[in-house]
C-alpha cells in the first residue's frame, strides 16, 4: 500500500476495512492494498467501492466454472494460451492498456470458458503483483480470427457473469474498448454481448476496421506494440511477459480460494448472499 496516501484517502481505507469484516463473502485476509484499489477505481467515491467490492467477491464465490481449476500448465488451458496473445502494460500517460489477439484462424481450438478464465487469470495476475493505481484503463480487442463460428462457441451463462464481473466489478477505471480488425459482419457478434452491457460501456466501444488508422485517433503509436502499427513490442513478446506473470504466480491460482470464500463453509447458497448491494440475480 502506497504510503503517501492522504489522511482523507487512509480514514476512508480503514471504513472499507471495518465494512469488509462484516461481509460474509469477502475473505478475512483480504489486504489492504486491494480495498484501496476499489476505492481509487471508483474515485474516491467509497460506497460506490463497497458496491464493487461486494459484487466482486460475490461473483467470485458464485463462479466456481470461472474461478476454480485455473492451472496454467494444466492442458485446457496450455491449449487456449496456445491460440490467445495478451498484453497489460502502463503507458507514458499513467494509462493501462490490455490486449486480447486471437490467433486461431477457423476457431477450432477455441473454447469461450476457458477464454474467459484466462482473462480472469490475467486480471488476477495484475491485481496480485501491481500496486499501481492508474489513471484509466483502455481496452484493444483484436478480433482478425473471429468468425460467424464464434456463435457456436458462445455460452450464455458464463458470459452474463464475465459482462458483469467486467464492468461493475473488477477495480478498474475503464474509459475506452476498441475492437480492431472488425469484420462486415461484426454487429452480429455484438449484438449477442450488447444486452448485457450498461449505456456507458456501449459508450465506450469503437469499431476499427482492418488496414484502418483510426485506432490513432484515441491511442498514439508510441503506445502501441507493433503489431497494430505501433512502436512498441510485437504482441508475442508481450504475451512473453505475460505467460512470465502467470507462473510467478502460479501458487495462487492453485488456490481454488484465491478472494473466493468457500460456499461449502456456509449455511446458506452463495448465490443467496450476493449481498446487500446487489439488485440483480448472476445466476
């Protein structure tokens, strides 16, 4: 936790520490440094960071499909980092970007479950090992290989929970989602994820078609991997860096507990205490 938080800031973490030890499905040991994520992702706005937090956790220990079972080097997932490349890094603006490049041509090796856990390890990863508390957070999702095929693949539950957990949960300050290499045929695709999306992140989303330079318009080419124009790193390097993260902090994933409370623990169905906040059922 960065010690040059401001008195304001640090009474605030300790409110967020006493509401959390009242919380039946937020962990007891949970650090300080993540309580002090939400409240920065929310700006500074703390009953809107215990709305975060609370649904956080809550989908966490509702999701064992997503949360459960997340070996790196276990061979579903060994299959889908094979065809996936991803990269988080901070920019000169004090901005995260994060990448997701399909590399699977007819989308036989892809599985949508076992995408949406490695985006969850990925998140995990940079929420276990970053203490740096960002600016913004833009979203490159690069969908050359995607295909009316993709329709087959889809599941409906898992992304219901992945939309919510995305963008109401997950402590990030999340201001644009641009979508490159757009085929015609892209709306399709979207309009199977657009009901679950609130106003604002529709808002967000930009459609770059492929060979366009519209891409430039919001993020520079300094700021890029090469990729996509850019000067930074091809995106296998980056994913490099990536896969690097996964096995430092393999040890956690092994833990099918890692801010999830165990729902064999309680008396009641987690999906019962989704908690005080929430309005709207994830199962």
């Amino acid at each position: 936790m960065d010690d040059k938080i401001s008195d304001e800031v640090r009474k605030q973490l300790e409110d967020m520490k006493q509401w959390a030890s009242t919380q039946p499905l937020i962990p007891k040991d949970i650090e300080d440094r993540i309580l002090l994520r939400f409240i920065h992702s929310c700006y500074y706005d703390l009953e809107k960071a215990k709305v975060a937090a609370d649904l956080f956790f809550s989908i966490r220990s509702a999701s064992s499909e997503l949360f459960t079972n997340r070996d790196p080097l276990a061979p579903a997932m060994q299959k889908t980092l094979q065809i996936v490349n991803l990269a988080q890094y901070v920019t000169s603006k004090n901005r995260n970007i994060w990448i997701w490049q399909l590399n699977d041509p007819g989308l036989d090796r892809y599985d949508y479950v076992q995408d949406a856990k490695l985006f969850m390890l990925a998140s995990d990863s940079w929420l276990l090992s970053n203490d740096f508390l960002e600016e913004g957070d833009l979203v490159i999702l690069d969908v050359k290989d995607v295909s009316l095929k993709f329709l087959t693949k889809f599941n409906l539950s898992v992304a219901k929970k992945l939309s919510k957990y995305q963008q109401e949960a997950i402590p990030l300050r999340l201001e644009q989602i641009h979508i490159v290499n757009a085929p015609p045929f892209i709306d399709k695709l979207y309009s199977l994820m657009k009901p679950f999306l609130k106003q604002e992140i529709t808002n967000m989303v930009r459609f770059h078609a492929p060979d366009s330079t519209t891409l430039y318009d919001f993020i520079s080419k300094e700021e890029l991997p090469k990729d996509y124009g850019g000067e930074l790193d091809k995106m296998e390097v980056l994913m490099k860096k990536s896969l690097d993260l996964f096995s430092k902090n393999r040890e956690h994933f092994l833990n099918d507990n890692l801010w999830r409370v165990d729902k064999k623990s309680k008396n009641k169905d987690v999906s019962t205490e989704i908690g005080s906040f929430r309005s709207l059922a994830i199962d």
